[in-house]
C-alpha cells in the first residue's frame, strides 16, 4: 500500500501506475480528471458573460475546455512549470458569419485525408477585445475571475478525481494498485 500525500508523490505515484498500465491509460486518466476540474471555471465564465452582455451574443455559446499535452509556445510562456498536462478554458474562433471549408491533402504514404475549417471572419479577437477592452471599449474580464473564483474548487475536484481513479478505477485495479493517504 502507498500513500498520497501531495502533488510531487502523486506524479511518482501517476508515473508508476502508467508503468503497470500504460501511458495512453495514464493519460486518460490526467485528461478526465483535469477535464472534470475545469468544469466550475467554464461554468462560472459562462455565467458571467451572460451577464455581462445580458443574455445576448455568442460568445458564451463558445466556451469550450480543453487538454492537451503543452505545446512549444506554452512551454515559453512565463507560467510553464513543466507539467503533463494543459487544461484550458478557451473560446472558439467560430463565429455567425463564419463558414466552414474543407481542405483535400494526400499523405506522405499516400492517404487521401480531408481537414475542415473555419473561413471567414475568424481572426477577430473578440474574447480578448471582452477580456481586456480595447482603446474604445472598457474590458469586462470574465476568464480571469472565473478561474480566480474556482481555483480552491479546481484543485479539490482534481484531487478527488485523481483520488477515485488511484483508489477505485479499473485502470488501478487492473494493475493490482491499491492506494492510500490523502492527494
């Protein structure tokens, strides 16, 4: 039996289950548990915009959470502390006027693929522009408070999750874990 006390034990503990389950498991695991923990922040974003634009608009419809593995420009920014996983609350280029295209490309070992995407007026930053204003406009930070709201809630969830999974998931009990103590 091992025991959990914190976050540095937990990635050992993440480490040696991905060993007796595998990587892709492990990082099942990460992106649910993240995913479950960023909920609070996507929910309390989207209330706020809302109220802020009064029920009107579609930016509160683009709110979407995402997780993945860092990218090479997330890895430069000031914040990367060198985890394994990235969850974003983050909102969609898409917009009313938007059209979707699709775009027909042979692989290297030649596969025909097809990729869609959004063409139009895409590139507008209108998130940031509500985030932070602009020259013309007053900002109206909806991402920043969200998160700042959750963050105890975030970290609990993901605790919990984590927990669940260590203790009571089929990946663990497949490998045989059994994991004690306190995330």
């Amino acid at each position: 039996m091992n025991t959990v006390t914190g976050f540095d034990e937990l990635m050992r503990a993440m480490d040696d289950l991905s060993k007796e389950i595998s990587q892709g498991r492990t990082a099942r695991i990460w992106k649910n548990a993240m995913r479950y923990a960023m909920q609070p922040v996507e929910d309390t974003a989207r209330m706020l915009i809302q109220a802020q634009t009064r029920g009107t608009g579609t930016l509160a419809d683009s709110l979407y959470i995402a997780v993945h593995k860092p990218t090479a420009r997330d890895k430069r920014s000031g914040s990367y502390m060198g985890d394994t996983y990235i969850a974003r609350v983050g909102v969609t280029a898409k917009r009313p006027e938007s059209k979707m295209n699709t775009v027909v490309y042979s692989t290297k070992k030649g596969l025909t693929k097809s990729r869609d995407y959004l063409a139009g007026k895409t590139n507008r930053p209108v998130a940031i522009a509500v985030e932070f204003g602009t020259a013309d406009v007053s900002s109206r930070p909806f991402l920043r408070p969200a998160l700042t709201n959750n963050l105890q809630q975030v970290q609990q969830r993901l605790g919990d999750a984590l927990w669940r999974e260590l203790t009571m998931g089929k990946y663990a009990k497949e490998a045989g874990l059994d994991f004690t103590g306190k995330i």
